[in-house]
C-alpha cells in the first residue's frame, strides 16, 4: 500500500484517480509521495522513504529540488495543465489596461449621487484604445505562452515572439503568422504589449530591469504572470513614474507594488479556476502513480523523462544516479555478477542526473540489490515486483 500525504487542498477530480492500492495519510513523514500546490517546503524535513513530489502546478520554487535529487526524490510537476486559465487571465488583463477598466471601476465605486450625470461627463478620462492592430510581445513560448500568442491573433493583434528553448511541440502548435526573434532585445522596440511567460532561475532573474525597460517604446504596457523575481520592482517603478510603463499588470503583488497607481495587481489567480485545479490534480497523480507502480517519470523538473511501460516482467530495477562516465556499466556489471538476467532496459540522463530502468526475468531481493549497488554515483535503489 503506497501511503500519498497532501500538504494543500487538492481536487477530489484527482484524488479519485488513486487506486486500492493507495491511501492518503495527514503525517507527512510516513509518505511514499507528496502532492501539494502552493505549501513551501524548503524548510520541511524530507522523510528517508520519501519517494516522489507531485506539484499541481508549473512552478517549483517552493521545492527544495536540489535538496530533492541528493535524496533521490523525484519531483513532478504539471506543465500545460493550468495553461488555459492563465491564458483567459492575460487577455482579460491586455483588454482591462487598454481600456482603463480598473481606474475606471474604482472611480465609479466612489460614486454616491446623481450617478449618470457624473457618468456622462467625466467618461472621457478613461478612454483608452483598442487593442486590434496594437503588437504583442511574448517572452517564453511554452504551453502559455503559445496560447496567449494565437489567441490574441485571433482577435486581431501583431504577434511577435522570443524563446530560444522552444520545444518542438510548441513550434508546432504556434501559429505561422506569430514572427520569431533570435534576441529579446530586438523584440522590446516594436511591442504596445509584452507579457512574459518564462519560468523562474538564476538567468531570468531580473529579466526586465533599466536597460530593457528603456528599449521599450513610451506607453508600453507589461504583463508579469511568470514570477515577481522576473522584473527588476524598482526599476518598474521607475518607469511607471516616468511614464515609460502606461501599466504594469502583474499576478504576484508585493509591499512595494501593490498601492502605485498604474499598477494593476491581480492576487495570483493565474491558475485558480475549478478547471485548472482539476486538470493539475489529475495529472499530478497519473504522474505519481507511474512512477511509483513503474517506475517511469514524465514531467519531472530534476531527473530525465524516462519510460518502459507497463512492469509486467518478473521485477523491474529503478536506479537514480549522478550522470558520470562508466555509471551504467557499473550497474549491469553488478547485476550479471549476480546472475540477474536483463530483458530490457533503458537509461536517460538530464544535465548532472540519470536515471536507468531494467527489467528482469527473475525475482531479486532489493534489500541484498541495494547492498550491492552502494557505490559511489549511485543516488538510489528501488525494485518494483
């Protein structure tokens, strides 16, 4: 019986999904795998039988995931799952800045009597534009970020856009129509609008800071539901004042931000709608379960994608380990010193990780395995029979 603890409120949808052979427990310690959304854990001690981390969500910042891989810990998250919500929030947000619609709200709130005469006369201060023909810059063209592209084509808008990691899939399924720059820098003169969809690490930090800010054209209007870490906040301030940034949209306020003016701060609702909640449930316990019942992994953020199917041999081996010359040899070597028999096998490395998955054709003790495979490189051992 796998033991799964939930350390934030996660959709019956996707609970439901877990088998017989599962039950979740409130005592963390005790569990095989982790799934959780938001709860930082960077400060949680990690249990020793702790297997798997499954994310709801796409960022990861709250995981300790070098912590996670010394330990052998896999860790999950559900990217493209959540892309949908967030998309429908950055077109919400480019229409409410083009057409004032959060100054103008707040103005009419304050409103006591004769209502529609005061209406009438002072509408114009809020008048803005509209957005067909204006140009859109997309930084980061992953699951979102192609969505937000073809969907403000679709309504009209110039879309140019900036990933030098795009994947295949991605290339796909971006529209043709979407023009392609080899340097962020050539991208900020020509944009009305940029948002930015790139995941949070040590070379986007401070991504937008004074020297982009200033490439850009008078009035542009930015769009931040990446990470608040992603733009330099004091240099955003800076250009609001000056009027470089007509509004600055962002889904993750700070003390700082969050009273200016032209800053338009939406409580980090990117992702929460019912939907979203599910689909990321659902396809963080697919992924938990694989792994945990086959030892396959998808979607994880620090060990290779990696992928045998179903186990229906006599046992499958699982092995993490650090990604060094000779480490596979090293693992079959052992193997055939005991007389375990290979009938298939597949080994994946992901920057200083690897990971090999073997199947078997006799029963093996995993206790006496583990013994014999405590070398140097290798992280972690586990049998599934």
């Amino acid at each position: 019986m796998y033991k799964i603890a939930t350390l934030n409120k996660i959709s019956s949808k996707g609970l439901e999904r877990f088998s017989d052979k599962y039950t979740i427990v409130e005592d963390s310690a005790a569990a095989d795998g982790i799934l959780l959304r938001s709860q930082d854990m960077h400060n949680m001690e990690l249990p020793e039988n702790l297997l798997a981390i499954a994310r709801a969500g796409a960022g990861v910042n709250n995981i300790p995931i070098e912590k996670c891989s010394e330990k052998g810990i896999v860790v999950f998250n559900t990217p493209g799952a959540n892309a949908n919500a967030v998309k429908e929030l950055v077109l919400t947000s480019i229409l409410m800045s083009a057409r004032n619609l959060n100054s103008a709200i707040a103005w009419t709130k304050t409103l006591t009597e004769n209502v529609p005469k005061t209406v009438e006369k002072n509408k114009s201060q809020f008048a803005g534009h509209e957005i067909k023909g204006k140009t859109l810059g997309v930084i980061g063209l992953g699951a979102i970020g192609v969505m937000v592209a073809n969907a403000a084509k679709d309504l009209g808008m110039d879309v140019i856009g900036f990933d030098p990691y795009m994947s295949v899939q991605s290339a796909h399924e971006l529209s043709s129509s979407v023009d392609l720059y080899e340097a962020l820098d050539l991208i900020l003169p020509k944009c009305d609008y940029i948002t930015i969809h790139v995941p949070f690490m040590e070379n986007t930090k401070e991504l937008i800071n004074e020297k982009r800010l200033n490439m850009m054209k008078e009035g542009v209007c930015l769009l931040n539901f990446s990470r608040d870490q992603i733009v330099n906040e004091e240099d955003v301030l800076k250009a609001l004042d000056s009027g470089k940034l007509r509004k600055y949209v962002t889904d993750f306020p700070t003390d700082k931000i969050v009273c200016v003016e032209d800053a338009i701060c939406i409580p980090h609702l990117g992702a929460s709608t019912e939907e979203s909640e599910e689909n990321c449930a659902r396809m963080a316990v697919d992924q938990i379960m694989d792994y945990l019942e086959n030892g396959n992994i998808t979607n994880s953020v620090n060990f290779p994608t990696c992928n045998l199917g179903v186990c229906t041999s006599m046992g499958r081996i699982a092995v993490l380990n650090q990604n060094i010359p000779s480490m596979l040899g090293k693992i079959t070597g052992i193997l055939a010193e005991r007389n375990i028999n290979i009938s298939d096998l597949l080994n994946r490395s992901k920057g200083d990780l690897a990971y090999t998955l073997i199947d078997i054709d006799s029963e093996v003790d995993e206790e006496e395995l583990k013994k014999a495979l405590n070398v140097k490189g290798i992280i972690a051992v586990r049998v599934i029979q």
